[in-house]
C-alpha cells in the first residue's frame, strides 16, 4: 500500500464511521498491519480514528509505534500522554508530559497536559486553578480561559470568575465559549448592555 491507498482507508474508514457502520470501520482498520507503516502522520490519523471507535489501547498501541518512530514529535507526545490519561496510566503519562517538556519547552500544551493529569489525580482545585493561571500568562487560548473561569465558579472565587468572562467575552466576541461565559457571569451579575445584546 501507497500513501494514497492509506489516505483512501482513512477516507472509507471515517465515511463509516460518520454513516454508522462502526464495526466496518473496525474491521477496515484491523485488517492492516499498521507496525510496518513509516508514516508517522497516517499513525497519527488511524489512532485517532480508533480513539473515536472507542479501542483507546490500539489508539495507544499506534501512537506508541509512531513514537518510535518519531522521538522527539511533540504532538505524538502530547496525544500520547492524552490518551494515558484516559487508560488511567497516569504514570506514563507523567513520564510522556516529561518528554514533551524537554521538547517543547515553550509550547502552552505542557499546561494542558499538566492540567489533565492533575484533575485525573484528583487534585486540589486550587492547585488546578494555579496550572490553568499559568496557562492564561503564557497563553490566552478560549477553551482554557473558559475552564479557568468555571474553576474560579467552583471554588467561590466570583469576582475572578466574572472578570474573566468579561476578559473571554471581549477578546474572543462569539462563539460557544464566549456564550457560555455570558451565562456564567449571569449566574452573578447582570450582563451589560453590549453583552446583553450579545446574548
């Protein structure tokens, strides 16, 4: 097989997959010998596509042989450490994140990727609080902005909470986070004209 008969499966694979055929998609995929791929990225893409189908230990299996692969590819690091994180291998995980760092030690994604374990740990909420605000320094990225601010709701912190939904409400301007931080501030504190009109 080609590159384009492996982008041809992807295609057939994600058809399936979208019409309800799962177990198609399933046995499409499982048909191939994905150990001898050298592609890196057609890895990258079936493993996600086995995360969708629910099998998270092949998804890790793949991510695992594109790591070998690709040592020092950030983003199989990072979805790697994800989908440990989801098989409650929180150890690896850590040890992934770990890697990650070393290789990217400016990207934001370490604190979302500290930010997860943390929570899988079931650590304190203001120690996830911390992780998250050091995100919002390095990076101000909508979704995580928007679960900081939820975070603050959690734990009482209501004026931090309001200001930062004024701060995702002005900077992003619509959306589904934005919307859900108009709905959040409401639950202490009217919305002002412009945001009211928003809404």
């Amino acid at each position: 097989m080609d590159k384009d008969d492996y982008r041809n499966l992807i295609n057939e694979a994600n058809a399936l997959i979208k019409s309800g055929g799962e177990e198609d998609a399933l046995d499409l995929l499982d048909s191939v010998n994905w150990r001898k791929i050298r592609n890196v990225n057609i890895l990258i893409e079936i493993s996600n596509l086995y995360e969708k189908l629910g099998h998270i230990e092949d998804s890790k299996t793949l991510l695992t042989y594109a790591h070998e692969k690709s040592p020092i590819g950030r983003m199989i690091l990072y979805h790697l450490t994800l989908v440990c994180i989801k098989m409650g291998e929180i150890d690896e995980a850590e040890k992934y994140t770990q890697e990650f760092v070393q290789i990217a030690p400016h990207d934001s994604k370490k604190y979302i990727l500290r930010y997860n374990i943390a929570k899988a740990k079931g650590a304190d909420i203001k120690e996830q609080i911390m992780i998250l605000e050091e995100m919002r320094n390095s990076d101000f990225i909508e979704e995580w902005a928007f679960e900081l601010a939820y975070l603050y709701h959690r734990a009482g912190e209501a004026d931090k909470c309001i200001a930062l939904c004024d701060d995702i409400i002005i900077w992003f301007g619509d959306g589904p986070y934005v919307a859900k931080a108009l709905e959040l501030k409401m639950l202490y504190s009217p919305l002002d004209d412009e945001q009211a009109e928003k809404y």
